[in-house]
C-alpha cells in the first residue's frame, strides 16, 4: 500500500470504516470539500475492505469497484492499493461496458431504438423550421434523415457491438455516449443485470460523484434500493465542485443510506481557506477547517499565505496590468517568483485572454463566437467533435514523430483502422506502415507554422488515406462520403443537437471558420487543454494545486454564457431568464458561476491573487466589500500598482 493508505484517520474516514464493516454494510454519501483528501479516504476504503473483506470476495471471486473519469486517475488508484487484484478501478464507460458487454441482444434492440428516435427528432425539427432557417440549414437535416434511415435498413445485419471512442453503428461500434445512455437504461430495465452486477462487485465507490451524469445515479440506486442486502454503494464527491453541465450535482440520499461529511482542507493557507468559506457560505454553507500546516508532526504551525483581489478596468491594458500585479505581489510578500511565468498558475475562463497569447485565436473565435452551446462547452476539455481528430491524432501523432518517440508514434498509429488485425489479412505489413511514416511526415510539414494547410486541409487528407475514421459530421461539411459507398461510417452523437434549427445554423457558419482555420494553430490549443501552458482553463484544474494561482476575472473577453462573474459579484443585473429561473427554483448563471470561482480559489497552497476586470470600478468594490469574499484590507484598486513599472511574466 502507498503513503496514502497510510495516512492519520480523520473523523470522516473513521465514518467510511463503520460504513464498510456493518452487517450488512451500509451505503453511503462523502461529501468532501476541495484539498480535503478525498481520494486519500477513497483509497483507505478500498485498502479497509481488502484488509476486512478480501478473503470472502477471494472466495467468492468477486472484486471491490472503483469508477472514476479519466484513465489516469484510474491508474493512480489502482497503483495507490498495491494493483490488488481483489479491487476493479477503470473509468465509469469501460466500468458500464464491462457489464453489459455479453448482452449482444439488448445492445442491438437499444442501438435500433436509438435510431428510432433520432429519426422522430429530426422530423420533427423539419416541420418545425420556420422562414428565417437558411436552406443550408434545411439540407443539413435532410441529409441526416436519409442517413439514419440508411442506418436503420442495415443495423439488423450487424452481428456484434465493441465499444470505441466514437459510434460506428453499421461496423458495431458504440462510442462514449452511446455507453453512458444504454448502460443505465439496461440496468433499470432488466433485474439480471442489476443482480449481475452485485455478484461481481459487491462495493462499488463511485469517484467524482458529483460529475456522474444523472441516469447513472439513478441505476445505481436503483440497483441499491433492489439489493442494498449485498451491495455497498458509495459516492464521493462534492457538489460545490461541479463545474459540467451533464453532472447531477448533489446526489440525494436514499434511506438507509449514511451522509459523511469530510470538512477538512489540508491544501489551503489560512488565508485563502477564508475566501473559500466566504465563497461557499451562500453555496451549500459547509465550513472547512484547518488548513495546510507546517513542521513536525508533533509542533504543526498554520501556514497563513496571502489573499488578495485586485479591481482594475476593462481597457485595452489588461496585459500591462497583470504583470504589474504581479510585480506588486513579488514586493509585498517579497517573493520574485511571482515575475517568473512558470511559477505561477494562470487560470483563465476558456476565452480571449488564452487563445491570442497562445496562438489559437482564430481557432477560438470559430468555436466559440456565436457558436452553439455544444461546441463551446466541448472547447473547454477538448471533447467537441471537430477538435477530436486533431487532439487523439494527429497532434499526439506529429509531435511523437518530430521528437523521435518511436514508441509513441506506433502507439498512436495502432488507433488507425488499417492495423485493424481484421484489415490486415494479406496486406503487405511492411509497405503499410512505411505509407502511414510517409503520412505522419505529411502531417508534420503541414502542422507547421506558416505552411497554408487549413483544418479542412489535414481532415481531407486523413480521410483520403483512411488512416483514421472521421466523424460524419465532419464529413459532411467536406462534401465527403463514408470510406465505402456500401459502408455507412456513423456517430450518434450527433443528431442530439440537430433538432434545433437555430443550433444548427450556428453549426453551420461555426464549422465554416473552423475548417478555414490555419490547421498550426492546433499547437497551441493542445498545449492550453494539456495543461503545458503557464494558462489553465478554470474548468479543467479541478483536483490540481499550485502554490501561486492568479485567477483572472473577466466577463468581456469571455463568450461563454453559461458564466459570469459580473452577475456572480452583483455588478450586473439578472438577465430575465436567470430571473425567471431563479424564481422557479431552478439553477441560475450565479449558482454555476459560484462553483466555478471556489474551484478556482481552491488550488491556491501558498498565495492566491484574484484579478477582476470591470467597467464599474465603484460598483465592484462596493460588492466584494458588501459579500466579505475578501478582507478590506486585500481589496487593491489601479492606484495601487500604478506606480510600479510593467514587468513581464
């Protein structure tokens, strides 16, 4: 076991212990706040059940589960218990596949089904169109019309089904979302699967919990309510921290189950855990304690750390500014690492303020400036459909190529369908691979800064040499065909935006600019979304800590409406659909951009700065003053960097 298992118990982890080893054990929330070790409870529940448990599921053949999201943290909680083989971690789709992988039967009626609606929707939005849709918009529908409908002639031809990272229907592929949708379904629908499940993995943890989608929550309860007499469900997570749409947030408590609140945070300095209660106080009030110490164990000392906010104007000087910010915080806490880039973590909403810097303004501008709420959402991680091909392969592919990782330019070549074992029978091996060297070196040249080739450039060549499978959305906007003119190449996905006529005329014109985009600037994007950059998105820093985090408040440079930190502070009025949604009852931009914020200030384990750009100065002050987010005294306005010369980061 790792340091982590080892760890001094707290009170919540004392909590989880009685939770496991009850007869019969009792299901259970975690509600954990930010730096509070989470993961490190996670871990000494799964190290608990292996050391109290382990020889009944030994004998039985069964395993403690653990889901999480990325394959990374998977691999780290799997490491951090010893790689037992009594303990199954994988991510919630391969977790979900592996369930339903043998009921070939019920992912063919689910698959047919799927189809079913998405022809109904799609109908639907054609009688619905009105005069102001373009006719581009028009044939776009059509278009996936007769493709669904071709799909519907051929899926009951299709023998099996695997899960990939995308849908491809008619070659009996199933992609993530595909999983996340069917699986649940599938639980709810046949009590089998649901006493399947609790033979195989009487535990199951659940990580992240408050990023789990609803439909997941509700089958894994379902199975709980069923068999909680041999089941032990247990989620950890906290709703304060979800910052994606698609999570359920805080998950309710069923009966019998046990609610532990872990309310400690070892991460944060004094200081800045007080901007975190200030923050989370008109969230869902949980106060957290302690804070990071220092020293020996047996003479700990608080580490106090610094909190300020700056108010500054929204101008064209928000570069000079910031740098002068941080000159200011290098004198005052006497720290010169705050004028070094790369000691200090830069968290910005996905906006313009990253993009020029980096390089992928354009890029930006095409997903985002009145683009539909899918691809700006998708920008934030790297998950829209048109990035994928680049972000999974051709990036990973060139750059593995240009710096001599062999290894890693096979591994990123085994994802093409030509080394598909099925594809290579009686192929010459030998020719093949060195035509897909030939092609990574095609893609390098046009990956190049000033070479000319656009996005639709490199997607037009990786379609021609069917190195990869590209999403048929994407060709459609190429006015390209599938690979065969006999073989549909499909993915569900994306119909479940195409009932709305005005989303898919922002499609249209967003993937205009996409594809006209210089295909170079993908470099800097892939740098941003993998964290290479001193710039973070301030969603995708969740879980990540820094001892020097400035956070930049800006709603201007920003398109993301489902965000703002004028309204947050109260600088900006409502609009009348917040209000109308906050009479109702229903979560405001206030609520998700409150999250968003405490996040941001949570990964702060030394100083943390928080700079707000705003067109009402007064307004401002009087509101950070008036909500106690921040001491008066570390309230700063232009005055007081003014004086300072502008030193680059």
């Amino acid at each position: 076991m790792t340091s982590r298992a080892q760890q001094k118990d707290t009170d919540a982890d004392r909590d989880l212990y009685g939770c496991l080893n009850s007869t019969p054990p009792q299901s259970f929330l975690m509600i954990a706040g930010a730096g509070s070790g989470k993961t490190t409870s996670l871990i000494k529940g799964l190290t608990e059940i292996l050391a109290k448990h382990g020889e009944r599921l030994k004998l039985r053949h069964q395993k403690a589960a653990c889901i999480t999201y990325t394959e990374i943290a998977a691999g780290e909680i799997w490491a951090d218990v010893g790689n037992n083989p009594l303990v199954h971690v994988s991510t919630i789709h391969s977790f979900l596949w592996s369930l339903v992988r043998t009921f070939q039967s019920d992912i063919q009626d689910w698959v047919t089904r799927r189809i079913d609606e998405k022809l109904v929707e799609l109908r639907q939005a054609a009688a619905s169109f009105g005069p102001r849709v373009q006719q581009r918009t028009r044939d776009k529908n059509q278009s996936d019309i007769v493709r669904y409908e071709q799909q519907r002639a051929r899926i009951g031809r299709v023998r099996s089904f695997t899960y990939g990272t995308g849908s491809d229907y008619i070659n009996g592929i199933l992609g993530h979302d595909d999983i996340i949708k069917m699986v649940p379904q599938i639980l709810v629908e046949r009590p089998l699967m649901r006493i399947l499940l609790v033979q195989q993995f009487p535990f199951l943890f659940v990580d992240e919990s408050q990023d789990t989608t609803e439909n997941v929550v509700a089958a894994l309860t379902a199975v709980d309510r069923e068999l909680g007499d041999r089941f032990c469900l247990g989620f950890f997570g906290d709703s304060m921290q979800r910052i994606y749409q698609t999570g359920i947030g805080e998950i309710p408590a069923a009966d019998g189950w046990v609610t532990i609140t872990k309310a400690e945070n070892f991460r944060c300095p004094t200081s800045v855990l007080t901007v975190a209660n200030a923050i989370r106080r008109d969230g869902d009030g949980l106060e957290q304690t302690r804070g990071r110490m220092t020293g020996p164990e047996n003479a700990q000392v608080s580490v106090i750390g610094s909190a300020n906010i700056f108010i500054l104007p929204a101008d064209e000087r928000r570069d000079q500014r910031i740098a002068q910010v941080r000159a200011w915080i290098a004198d005052n806490n006497d720290d010169p690492e705050w004028l070094h880039g790369d000691k200090v973590k830069l968290l910005v909403i996905v906006h313009r303020m990253a993009a020029n810097r980096l390089g992928f303004g354009e890029l930006y501008s095409a997903l985002n400036d009145r683009a539909p709420e899918k691809f700006k959402n998708g920008f934030l991680d790297g998950s829209a459909w048109p990035v994928r091909p680049f972000n999974s392969f051709v990036l990973p592919l060139v750059d593995a190529a240009k710096n001599g990782r062999e290894f890693e330019v096979m591994q990123v070549l085994r994802q093409s369908p030509l080394l598909d074992r099925k594809m290579l029978s009686g192929v010459n091996v030998a020719k093949l691979l060195a035509e897909l060297r030939h092609l990574a070196g095609t893609l390098q040249k046009m990956m190049e800064h000033g070479s000319g080739a656009t996005n639709a450039d490199v997607l037009r060549l990786l379609h021609e040499s069917k190195s990869i499978l590209l999403d048929p959305r994407i060709l459609s906007y190429l006015n390209l065909k599938p690979p065969n003119e006999d073989e549909e190449v499909d993915n569900m996905e994306a119909a479940d935006d195409e009932a709305d006529g005005e989303e898919l005329t922002k499609e249209v014109a967003a993937m205009d600019a996409f594809l006209a985009c210089a295909a170079s600037q993908f470099w800097g994007y892939y740098g941003y979304v993998n964290d290479e950059s001193p710039f973070s998105t301030h969603q995708g820093i969740k879980g990540a800590e820094f001892e020097r985090v400035l956070v930049v408040l800006d709603d201007d440079e920003g398109t993301h409406s489902l965000f703002s930190y004028d309204k947050y502070l109260g600088i900006r009025a409502l609009s009348d659909r917040d209000e109308a949604n906050r009479q109702e009852g229903k979560e405001t931009i206030v609520e998700r951009t409150r999250r968003l914020f405490y996040v941001c200030c949570t990964r702060a384990k030394k100083d943390l700065v928080v700079v707000l750009f705003t067109h009402d100065i007064a307004a401002a002050e009087h509101q950070i003053s008036s909500l106690g987010l921040f001491q008066v005294e570390s309230i700063h306005l232009e005055a007081e960097i003014a004086r300072l010369e502008t030193i680059a980061g």
